[in-house]
C-alpha cells in the first residue's frame, strides 16, 4: 500500500495532467455539437470494431465446432460409401460371372445381306457364310437391334435366314418384364409388325412393353430384342393377341451376327433322345 502511494505521489503531475486533460475532453465535447459529433463517431468506430473482434472470435470457436461436426458427418457417409462399394462390387462380380459364362456358351461370327425380300408370302434373307465358316441349321441370326431370323438352309460360301418375316418361323418370346411367354409369328402384313400369341389374359402389360427371346430354343440366349407391344387383339378365350413393332429394320438389313451355341449339340442330343423314346 505504501508503493501505490509513494508511486502516485512521485507521478501526481502526470496523474493531473491526465485528469485536466480528461476533463477538457468531457467538457469540450459537452459545449461543442463540433467536437461532441467527432467524439461520438470515434467512439462508434471503436464499439464497432470491438464488436467484429468479438464476433470473429465466436465465429472461430463455432466455426470449430461446426467444423467437429461436419468431420464427423462425412466419417458416417464415408462408412454408408464404403458398405455401397462393397455391394456395388458383389453385384458386379456376379454380372461378370454370368457375362463369362455366356461368352464360353456363346460366340457370334459377322455376316452381310447379300439377299433379302420383305414382300413375299414366305421371306428369306441370304448371307455371305457358309458351311467353310462353320455355319449349319438353326443358327439363330441378329443385328445390332434385334432377332433376324434362323439359319434353314446352308452351302460352302452363302446361308439361306429363314426370316422373321416369314410364317413358318414361330419364336419363342416373353415380355421382359414378367417372363409370361408365348409365340411370335408374321401375319404376312407389314414388314414392320408381327403377333404375339398365346399370352395368358391374367400377366400385366402395357403399350411399350419390350418383347425378348426365352432362350427356350437352342438358336437364341435369353433377352435378345425383338420388338414392343403397340397394340392388343382381344379374341375372346383365355389368351391374348399382341400387335408387336419389330425393333429390327428389315428393309435395311446390312451386317448381322450369326450365333454359335456351344452346347446347341447337346441339347438338341437330350431332346430328340426325349422324343425318341416317345
């Protein structure tokens, strides 16, 4: 206590000056709007920057904070990430799987129309391979839109499609979306259509519905393309008649893919030794 007093008695001077100086200051701001007006803008510009120095600083601490959460937020979607890649990666695995199975039960040799007609009763399509190239009966033929039609007759160099545009080839097909299946044939009408028979009444369907192959013959995998529904035949009965568009554009048949099953043999073995014995 004795040092603060002999202190502020060593500096009263400095004390004085500072308390008249103080003093003018209150005084002259109190009688002049000039300086009283100068003095208040000083002191606002003060406030405010106090003001945003407070507040920069809660800011950094909640930025913090938020900063904590988001961390932790993208730790949970990371995990989520992680389990979908995981299950993204199954599932790719299995597509491969199959991919590869089909590709060792199926191959496709390249071929071009060399002779075609749409307009015939019964219509065929002749294509550059032969017998040298390994082609024989019942190769199923495509292009890159859908079913074509199925090889009947072969020599060395050329191959004779019986065309889907022809009623003696009756294709196995279902709708895509619910496997109900039945018969595709031409009605002889328009190259761009051909009917669906034999689709029970009760399967749920729809105009735009994709029309595929069964893969119950030996000619065709499963799923090749053939057309879409545009229209439905009711005939009364327990089935339907569907009105089919071809996805298929006979009128411009250029390369198609001529399919090997490589188990066609086999199977075609087990069912005429069925037949047989009937």
């Amino acid at each position: 206590m004795e040092s603060l007093i002999r202190f502020i008695t060593k500096n009263s001077p400095w004390f004085t000056w500072l308390f008249l100086a103080i003093l003018s200051i209150v005084l002259l701001c109190q009688t002049n709007p000039y300086h009283r007006s100068i003095w208040f803008g000083s002191a606002n510009f003060i406030t405010a920057n106090v003001y945003d120095l407070q507040s920069s600083v809660t800011s950094y601490f909640g930025l913090r904070q938020a900063n904590d959460e988001m961390l932790e937020g993208m730790g949970l979607l990371e995990t989520e990430n992680l389990a979908l890649r995981q299950q993204l990666q199954e599932y790719q695995d299995l597509e491969s799987l199959h991919r590869d199975s089909l590709k060792h039960q199926y191959r496709y040799l390249i071929a071009h129309v060399v002779g075609n007609s749409i307009n015939q009763a019964e219509n065929y399509i002749t294509i550059d391979k032969g017998s040298t190239d390994g082609v024989h009966q019942d190769l199923g033929v495509t292009d890159q839109n859908g079913v074509i039609g199925i090889v009947a007759k072969v020599s060395s160099h050329y191959s004779l499609v019986l065309s889907v545009l022809n009623p003696k080839l009756r294709l196995s097909v279902m709708l895509k979306n619910t496997e109900a299946f039945g018969s595709l044939v031409w009605d002889g009408k328009d190259s761009r259509y051909a009917i669906f028979e034999d689709l029970p009444r009760n399967v749920d369907y729809k105009n735009g519905d994709t029309i595929v192959t069964t893969g119950y013959t030996s000619s065709f995998p499963k799923n090749i393309p053939v057309g879409r529904i545009v229209d439905t035949f009711d005939g009364g009965g327990s089935f339907l008649t569907l009105h089919v568009e071809l996805f298929s554009n006979f009128n411009r048949l250029n390369a198609v893919h001529v399919i090997f099953n490589e188990e066609q043999e086999e199977r075609d073995q087990l069912q005429a030794s069925v037949n047989a014995n009937n």
